[in-house]
C-alpha cells in the first residue's frame, strides 16, 4: 500500500525533507525531457472542440467531458471504444473548471465565480443538480477519491490554495488542506492520506490530509500541468513540457525514480488512467477540434 513516509535516498540518508530532481534520484539513464517510447495512440476517440476537461473513465467504457467557450459549457458523454457521436449530453454553469465522476454516477462540477466557488454535485442519470456545496475561492480542478464518495477540490486566489474535502454523501465541506500557492493539478493516494500536487515548475508535493504537513517534494520537469496516478498507487504520471511537443513522465512512487518518458500529442491538456491502470487517456482540446488519444500505459 502507499506509504505516507516516502523519501528520495538522499532524504533517507540526511534525515531531512529533500527536494530532489528525478534524474539524481534515479539512476540517471533516462533524461527527463525525451520520450523513451515513440507509439502511437491504440485508437483516438472524438470529443467536441473547445475541450476543457474531463471526468475519471468509467468500467462501462464511458467517459464524461467538458467542452465549451466563454458563454457557454456542456458535459459530453463519450463511449471510449470509438464512434464519432457523443452518448449524452448536458449543458452546465459557464463557471465549470474541471469534472469528475465516481463509480456510482455522481458527476462533481467544480465551478470559478469571481472571488469564490462551489462544487456542484449531479445526478450522472439525469443531470439533475443535487447539492450545491459553496467554495471559499475559485475552484481550479477536482477529482474524486478511492472511496468513491470524497470529491476533492482545489481552489485558490493569488495569494492562497487549498484543497477542499467534500464527503458527497451528504454535501459537506469535511476539511481543507493547504496547497502550494500555483498548484495547478492534484491527486490523492490510493488510501486517501496524503495529496499530490503539481505546480508548473515540475514540482510534485505529498501532502498529508491530516494536518497539511509536507511529506517530500520532488521535481518532474517544466511547465507541468496535469497529473494522474495509478490504481494501485505505485506510479504517477505528469503531463509536461511545451504546449506544442508535450511529454508524461512515467514516475515510481515508492522510489521517486523517473522510469520513463512517454510522448503525448500537441494541445493535450490532461492525462488520466484507466480503471485497470492498463491505458492512458490523452485529452486533446482547440478552439479548433478536440479528441481522446488512448495509449497503453
């Protein structure tokens, strides 16, 4: 299981938090910034232009994701075998940021209004709104945890962040972590413990839920943006790199050793695993068109 106590070897060896890069972490043979595999997607689902976000991929194949401009957003569902036409649809709040759904068809929409938020909870059948949960700052992303029923929230201003803790089975707030004042991305670990957060700078910090203490930081590469870890919690992968020639980090939790370089498409915007950990899903989102590149992982 994932350890809350986890250090790079030079950390282990001083007895202090380090921030360690991957390469000096790691043996050192493969450079952060090329890819080691040059294989193409297993297969490319469409999804609508102005693609956004999108929601954990379901058992049943579905995936539900967020598109739209300025004036207007809506939540597409996708069958991730293929097909060129969407499953279902929903207009939502032109405040959405980000989605995700649990295994028992809550869809969490975490909304940006002005100086603050809120995390609106659905119904996946009906797209009824069931709850409305207020958010003391804009939200940027959220995600929901093993159990299935937390929705975790990252929110923040310029001059704070935070994870907020929604237990969606009654619509609390339950806790708030503090984060990293940029941090654009986050996971939690399989047990619900500790936090991943990414910061642009490559930065990923573990930290704990329960009081907000750091457990190690360590760096992955340059203008990160979207992070995923895997189902059995071993292996976290970081979205990075130029918007135009963008590469994932393939990266071993328990040793905080860089395994690999993955390539990813030009404009992908965020990376998320497969129930069974054995694919990773590329979105890809332009004024112009958007699309799910699907990759063994």
């Amino acid at each position: 299981m994932l350890s809350t106590a986890r250090r790079c070897a030079a950390a282990a060896a001083g007895g202090a938090l380090t921030l360690c890069t991957l390469a000096a972490c790691s043996s050192g043979s493969t450079p952060p910034g090329k890819p080691t595999s040059s294989a193409g997607p297993e297969r490319i689902v469409a999804a609508p232009k102005n693609l956004r976000a999108a929601a954990e991929p379901q058992p049943n194949g579905t995936i539900w994701t967020l598109a739209g401009d300025n004036l207007t957003r809506t939540l597409v569902q996708f069958s991730l075998s293929g097909g060129l036409q969407p499953i279902g649809a929903k207009p939502v709040s032109n405040a959405a940021q980000s989605i995700a759904e649990s295994l028992s068809g809550v869809i969490g929409v975490a909304l940006a209004h002005g100086k603050a938020g809120a995390l609106e909870l659905l119904n996946g059948d009906t797209g009824t709104v069931r709850r409305t949960i207020p958010i003391g700052a804009p939200a940027r992303q959220v995600v929901v945890g093993g159990d299935e029923s937390t929705f975790y929230v990252l929110n923040g201003t310029a001059a704070s962040a935070s994870v907020t803790v929604v237990n969606s089975q009654n619509g609390k707030a339950v806790g708030t972590v503090p984060m990293p004042l940029n941090t654009v991305s986050i996971t939690p670990d399989t047990q619900q413990a500790t936090i991943y957060a990414l910061q642009p700078n490559g930065i990923v910090t573990q930290i704990a839920v329960a009081g907000g203490r750091v457990i190690t930081k360590f760096r992955t590469g340059n203008s990160a943006r979207s992070l995923a870890l895997s189902p059995d919690g071993n292996t976290l992968y970081v979205l990075k790199g130029p918007v135009t020639t963008p590469n994932i980090a393939v990266v071993d939790v328990p040793t905080q050793i860089l395994r690999r370089v993955l390539p990813a498409p030009a404009n992908c915007l965020q990376i998320l695993v497969s129930p069974s950990g054995s694919e990773l899903y590329q979105m890809v989102g332009t004024p112009e068109y958007g699309n799910i590149q699907v990759f063994g992982s």
